[in-house]
C-alpha cells in the first residue's frame, strides 16, 4: 500500500509541475507579447486535473478499504484454524484417555487386592496388559516388526554390530528396545544388533 501511495504522489506531483510548466510558459508568452491563448482554456484544464485527482483519491481509498477487508479475513482464518487445532487435539486426548480409564480401575483392583495368590496376581496383570495393549492399538499404534528383517534407518537405530556367519549383512540379529509406530509416523525406532561379517 506505500508504494501506490508513493505512486499516486508522485503523479500528482508531475500533474503539478506540468501546471506550473503551461503558466509560467503563458505568462514568459505575455511578456514577449505572443499570443496568449484564451484564460477559459486554464479552467478547463484545471477541471480536468481536479476530477483526475478525485478519480486518483477514489482508487486509492478503494485499494485501501480492499486491503483492510483482506486483513481482516486472514486474521478471522489464523483465528478459526488455532481454534479448530485446539478442538480437535482436546477430542483426541479425551478419546485416548476413555480409552484408559478401564486400565485404571484395573490397576486399583489388583492394587487393592490381597497378594496371596501370586498366580492370579500374575494373571491379572497379564490381562491388564493386554487391554493396554488393545487401548494403544485402538488409538493408532502399532509395533515395528523386526523378526528376519533387514536394517532400516527410518525404522530401527542401530546400536551394536554383531558378526554372524547364517545370516547375510544388514539383517537384525535381535531387537533391544521395541519401536513403535503412531498412523504411519515411527514415534521410537527399534534399538537393534544389525549383522556385519
């Protein structure tokens, strides 16, 4: 918007230099004693450059008004897309944390139940393993298999290199750390043993 202001004035200028140019080049003809062309013709002129100058205003407050609209609509669409992050992460950590409340209450019912019998302690644990398991899966995530494969940087970080004459290079020999993977995202590559003989 400066540079059109920069424009419009600089025209202006020119128009009024232009101006000032037929006036004192009339007045430099009356001393001469030259013909002097008819003073109605300098209204005229001046009628013209004055509605040039009202056009020029026009556009001017028209580009200006645009500008103000503009800004006021992409600060109206920074505002609805903060708003609409915020939604959207609060129903997806509700979700996932419904999803948890049962794993709750069954870790205070083992807590609170007497440690006699460890094999139904175990069991029960075992059981809210699986249903943590199932919540996590309900949620998007996914284990990264290893078993038989060959070394990947996007999926496994590699930590030791061990030699191993029935397997071919690159191979995972075994898995340290589990990886997990979230809709396609890896959250925490495998820590893997890679084979280099």
């Amino acid at each position: 918007m400066p540079f059109e202001k920069d424009k419009m004035k600089k025209k202006d200028e020119e128009i009024l230099e232009e101006m000032q140019k037929e006036i004192n080049e009339s007045d430099t003809a009356a001393e001469a004693g030259e013909e002097v062309p008819a003073e109605d013709a300098q209204p005229e002129a001046a009628a013209e450059l004055s509605q040039q100058v009202e056009k020029l205003e026009a556009e001017k407050q028209e580009s200006e008004e645009r500008l103000k609209r503009l800004q006021a609509d992409f600060e109206n669409f920074r505002r609805r897309t903060r708003q609409e992050k915020e939604e959207l992460a609060a129903v997806v950590t509700q979700g996932l944390l419904t999803d948890m409340l049962p794993l709750l209450d069954n870790f205070q019912r083992a807590m609170a139940a007497e440690a006699k019998d460890i094999e139904s302690f175990k069991q029960g644990v075992e059981m809210i393993y699986k249903q943590f398991q199932d919540a996590l899966a309900k949620n998007g995530l996914e284990a990264i298999d290893t078993t038989g494969a060959k070394f990947d940087p996007n999926f496994h970080q590699a930590v030791m290199r061990v030699q191993d004459p029935d397997k071919e290079d690159d191979t995972i020999a075994a898995e340290l750390q589990k990886g997990y993977m979230a809709k396609g995202r890896v959250l925490r590559p495998s820590m893997v043993q890679v084979v280099a003989n």
